[in-house]
C-alpha cells in the first residue's frame, strides 16, 4: 500500500482527494493537514510515502513544508499541488526537494498514475515542462546559484547525460543521441543524482541550470 498525507487548507478539497484515494486498491490516506506547519509535523511522524501538499495555506505555506519534510527525511516525498503550472511557489518548492508538481484539476486517472510514479522513486513532472518553469525563473534571477565548481565530481559523460536530462531527453533518447545502451545510461544517471546528492531527476534539471551548465534559451 502506498500511504499519503493530504496537506490542504481547504477541507472540501481534501475531501475530494480522499475519494479518489480511497477508491485505489493499492493506496491509503494516513492523515490530513490544514497548513504546512501541520504537514510537515504528521510527515516527519507518520513517515508516509507521499504528501499531496498545496502550495499556499496559511502560516506555513507549501514551500516551506515541503524544505522542512526534504531536510527532516529521505523517505517521504512531496508532490505538489497548484492551482496554475508556472506559480513561482512551485520553483521554489522544487528547489526545496518536491519530486514534482500536479494541477489542481488534474484528472483522477493521472492522479493516481503521477503518485505511483513518485511511489516508485520517479519524478512526475516531465523535464521539459520543468526546463519552461526554469527558463521563466531562472531568468530573472529567482534561482539561487549553485557554485560550477560543484559540476568538477562528474566525469565528462556524466556531464553530457546531465545537461540533456535538463533539456528534456528520456534515457531512451538519451541513449540514441550518446550511442549508448538505454541500461548504460541508467546507470549514468544514477550515477549523478548520487554524486550530487540529488533526489531525481527535476532536482536534476534545476541544478543544470543553476550550476550554469545549461542556460536559458538554449536548445
């Protein structure tokens, strides 16, 4: 079973969460929150899989909930939910560890599909939809830079993989364009997310851009 933790400061919202959860053979609701001082508290507690977090609650928003669970522990991961796909909250909750991000009226199939995702150790936003937030924020300079110095622990290879991960490539595609097998390129990517200390693969492409090793507007 796959526990979850509900974070909304809407009760009707939760509610309706909680139906389309329950009807899941292979998931749980293990708490409700109503901001994300409360959030963070019954995640770092109850130690579920995911917490569906929105963004703006009161006191302690998303952002600072989600910096709070990713600091406290590894184990739990952060989906979060916005109302609008380009909310400048949803960058900095990335940055603070989500392992992606959902709208709000998202239909319950891709719900489900996008929480078994994260489950499993995957991110759900896809890269290219990530690099569109990066290239809006980035670019005026709400990123926090990250030293390119840092970029010195991966090898060349590992570098080439990186940068097209932040462009929006799969390892399918990666692995056509480097001439490798897709089972190399696993391994590659694995290789940098630990080296890194990076949690998947959006984190991944918020560090290529923050590191400098791949800009805005680049293709």
């Amino acid at each position: 079973m796959i526990d979850i933790l509900l974070a909304d400061d809407q009760a009707l919202v939760r509610t309706g969460f909680r139906m389309i959860l329950d009807n899941a053979d292979d998931m749980q609701v293990v708490g409700e929150a109503g901001d994300g001082a409360q959030a963070a508290e019954m995640a770092l507690e109850l130690q579920p899989d995911i917490v569906l977090m929105d963004v703006r609650m009161p006191e302690v928003d998303g952002v600072e909930a989600t910096r709070r669970i990713c600091t406290g522990t590894s184990r739990v991961r952060v989906l979060i939910l916005t109302t609008f796909d380009l909310d400048e909250y949803v960058y900095a909750a990335l940055h603070a560890g989500a392992s992606g991000f959902l709208l709000k009226d998202t239909l319950a199939p891709d719900l489900l599909s996008a929480i078994r995702v994260v489950a499993r150790g995957d991110a759900v936003v896809a890269p290219s939809v990530t690099r569109r937030l990066l290239e809006r924020y980035v670019g005026i300079g709400v990123a926090q830079a990250i030293p390119a110095a840092s970029l010195d622990v991966l090898t060349e290879r590992e570098r080439e993989v990186l940068s097209l991960i932040a462009r929006g490539l799969s390892n399918t595609e990666i692995a056509e364009c480097l001439f490798l097998s897709e089972g190399t390129v696993k391994t590659h990517v694995s290789r940098v997310l630990a080296k890194l200390g990076l949690r998947d693969r959006v984190q991944a492409v918020v560090f290529a851009y923050e590191s400098g090793l791949v800009r805005t507007g680049a293709t």
